[in-house]
C-alpha cells in the first residue's frame, strides 16, 4: 500500500464529502491497491460500529444517517447491530412488529441529539440510551397537508407507557439534509434529524420531551450551507 | 446485458495478465465496484457493479486497448454511476405522481425482511467466526487496539491478515443477508 492518506480525509469520503477531484484520487487509489481498500473498508466497518451504538458526533451521526437512510445499506446495519449486542452480552432478541429492532439504537441517536436540552429533564432517557433491550414502546405520528400552522391542530394522544414517538413527514427532493424544529408555547424549541426515506422523512423524539400542549412542527431543508423552512404544522399533544 | 462466452474469456485474460488468481481478481474487482456505488449512494450498487463489469467484458472483447485495467474500471464505473443517478432521478420524480403504498410500511417490511435473512445467515456462519468479527469490532479507541493486537498473536497472524479475514466474514455475512450470497463461510 502507498503512503495512507489522512484518516479524516477518508472519513469526509465515506460521509459523502470532499471535491470530486478529492473523491477521483481516492475512487483512484481503491481500484489501484487492494490494501488500501481493505484499509478503507475497515473505517467503513468504525463509522457503522460508532453509529450504531450511538458515540459518532451529531454532526457525522447526522450525516451518516443520510447515507444509511438507503435501504442498500439494510444489511451492514443490520450485521453492526448484532455485533453491537454480542459484545455487549446481550441476546440479540426478536422485536415484534410494531417495536422495529433498530428502535433501540434510533432512540439512543434520538437521546444523543438531545441530550443537552435533555440533562435536566429525566434519568429515564439515560438508560434508554444505553440499554439496546428492550425495545421502548413507541407511538407514532403522521403529519400531513392540511394541518399547517395557523389552520386546525392535529391532535396526537400518548399512551403513558410510550417512550419514544416516530414522526413521519412529507419531504420535497433537492435538500442534502432535513430536521424539524418542535417549538412548544412557552417553552424552550428542539430539534431533530429527519431522515429522508423517498417522499417521506422519519424523526424520532423521546416522549418525555412532549408534555401535553400545543406544539408547531417546522419542517426545515439544509441546501449548501443555507436553511429553508419547508413546511409547519400545528400539534396538540395528550395524555391518554 | 448477458455476457457471451468471449467476452468473459476476454475480461479473465485481462484480470490474468496482472498475476495472482484469476478467480480472486475478479471478486476483488467487483468488490470495489460495489463499494464504489455505495460510498457514492447508489440505490442498488450490486447491479451497478454487475453492469460495470459487464462494460468492462465487453470493451475488452472488442478490442478496446486496455493500459491499466483498475483505471478503466474507474472510468466505467463513473459512466454508469452518472446513468444510474439520473434513473433514479427520473424514477423518484415519477412516482410524486403516482399512488404508491404507504412508504413507512415498505421500509417496516424492509427491516422485516433483512431480520428474516439475519438468522438463517448467522447459523450459517460457524462459531469461530462469529466469534472472530464480534471480538475484532467491539470496543473503542485503544482498548480496540490491544484487543486486536493481542488477538493477531494469539491467532498467529500479521494485524493485516486479521483485518482481511474479519473485513472478509463480515462482507459475507451483510451479503448473505442482502441476498446476494447463498451461504456465508
């Protein structure tokens, strides 16, 4: 193998980054030298691992999560995730339908994202995050045409056994990333990574961050550097 | 595109004439290629690879000189990266038109469906070497390093002939489980 190049710069690679010129010399290199794309494969396999058990930074996690948002990347995951539990001593258990078995690690990415607005909010997200079994239970919330802010709520009631709420969205083409803000009456707004799954975005959010109350959910798209509010829609959240 | 008997005979000499194994050269090359449309976001990057190689075969069969054939590779597969993109492009535009079953229900049943091929691949794979990929990738930092380390000697191998035959069990478990392999080894 030649001289490697700079580890970050093969990390900005596997992300999705750098010139095309910077990509060419690197697609060069792989197709030249099957060491080094050995040696770029095993940083492949890092950045999975660091995804899937939730200690990437949020702004690789971030960008990762575009990536592996193609479904062509289903079974590396699937395969990280497995080793995930093994190594942490844990049965690699069955979820049943309605608790998909990535739920645990969406949700520690979700507590990671969070997790400075969260550090005084509860314990009980702490755990989830580092706990891949059980699934939480989750709820689930669709927000579509019809509902923007200003116009009718949606209401969505929680079942007090949820932990985690799945918030589908529809998204526009054209943007490298998505996120909603949440912003709540008097309170203080988050947000959180959408990840684009052909005309919808999935976002997850522990539901300890929704106390009942009227919220608007602003859909919002990054295109080189610049932000652009796509949509909003009005949420009344209750207790069931 | 199927390839005729001469122009897979052509893309073999052409892989033969660098030295090594035939056979490994070309599951080394189409490796890469599928790596190549992966890490350049191709939806489908096993048939992207499948075409490129198919490209490749049958350039060479006609006659087309071939200097250096990993850069001829590269070009090709650059070629049909940029058609593949713009199908899924068209593809994505068409159907905001039509009436498509629910997406978040499609990618339920996805998650579903690469669970169902997790297990049956996993009891394929022997003991030793599940053992082998959950102890070369678990852990962090320099921990990670001496785990390794200490694994190479214990195995009797070089760190490098480690990390080809972790990188080679884990490939071909996430290959059986997309499908794409009928057993692991």
């Amino acid at each position: 193998m030649n001289a490697p190049m700079d580890d970050k710069q093969l990390r900005e690679y596997l992300l999705g980054g750098l010139t095309p010129e910077e990509r060419g010399q690197i697609e060069h290199r792989i197709f030249e030298d099957d060491d080094f794309a050995d040696f770029l494969r095993e940083r492949e396999a890092d950045l999975l691992d660091g995804f899937t058990s939730g200690t990437l930074n949020e702004e690789d996690r971030r960008r990762f999560a575009a990536l592996a948002s193609n479904p062509a990347w289903a079974a590396k995951l699937a395969v990280s995730q497995w080793i995930a539990t093994q190594s942490a001593g844990a049965p690699f258990a069955r979820a049943t339908r309605t608790t998909p078995w990535w739920l645990g690690w969406a949700a520690a990415l979700v507590a990671t994202v969070v997790a400075g607005w969260m550090m005084e909010e509860n314990a009980r997200l702490r755990t989830a995050k580092t706990r891949p079994s059980p699934a939480p239970r989750f709820a689930s919330l669709s927000l579509v045409a019809g509902n923007q802010r200003g116009g009718s709520d949606q209401t969505l009631a929680i079942s007090a056994s949820s932990e985690v709420l799945r918030v589908e969205v529809p998204v526009e083409g054209g943007y490298q990333a998505y996120e909603l803000n949440v912003e709540r009456e008097v309170a203080a707004s988050f947000t959180i990574p959408i990840e684009r799954r052909g005309e919808i975005g999935v976002g997850w959010v522990p539901v300890a961050m929704l106390p009942p109350g009227r919220y608007d959910f602003l859909l919002k798209g990054r295109r080189e550097g610049a932000e652009k509010l796509l949509a909003t829609y009005s949420v009344r959240v209750e207790s069931r | 595109m199927k390839l005729s008997k001469p122009q897979l005979d052509a893309l073999l000499a052409a892989l033969g004439s660098g030295g090594g194994q035939v056979g490994e050269r070309y599951v080394k090359l189409r490796e890469k290629l599928v790596d190549f449309f992966l890490w350049n976001r191709s939806n489908r990057p096993q048939e992207d690879a499948d075409e490129s190689m198919d490209r490749l075969a049958k350039r060479i069969a006609e006659g087309e000189p071939v200097i250096n054939l990993a850069s001829y590779a590269q070009k090709i597969a650059r070629l049909v990266l940029l058609e593949s993109n713009a199908r899924s492009r068209r593809e994505a535009a068409f159907s905001q038109f039509s009436v498509t079953i629910a997406p978040a229900r499609s990618q339920e049943e996805g998650d579903e469906k690469t669970l169902d091929r997790l297990e049956p691949c996993l009891r394929k794979l022997p003991a030793d070497s599940r053992a082998l990929i959950v102890e070369y990738y678990s852990g962090k930092g320099a921990a990670l390093i001496e785990t390794r380390r200490q694994m190479a000697i214990r195995l009797g191998v070089t760190a490098n002939t480690l990390r080809n035959r972790a990188l080679r069990v884990r490939r071909e478990l996430e290959e059986c489980i997309a499908g794409h392999a009928g057993d692991v080894q």
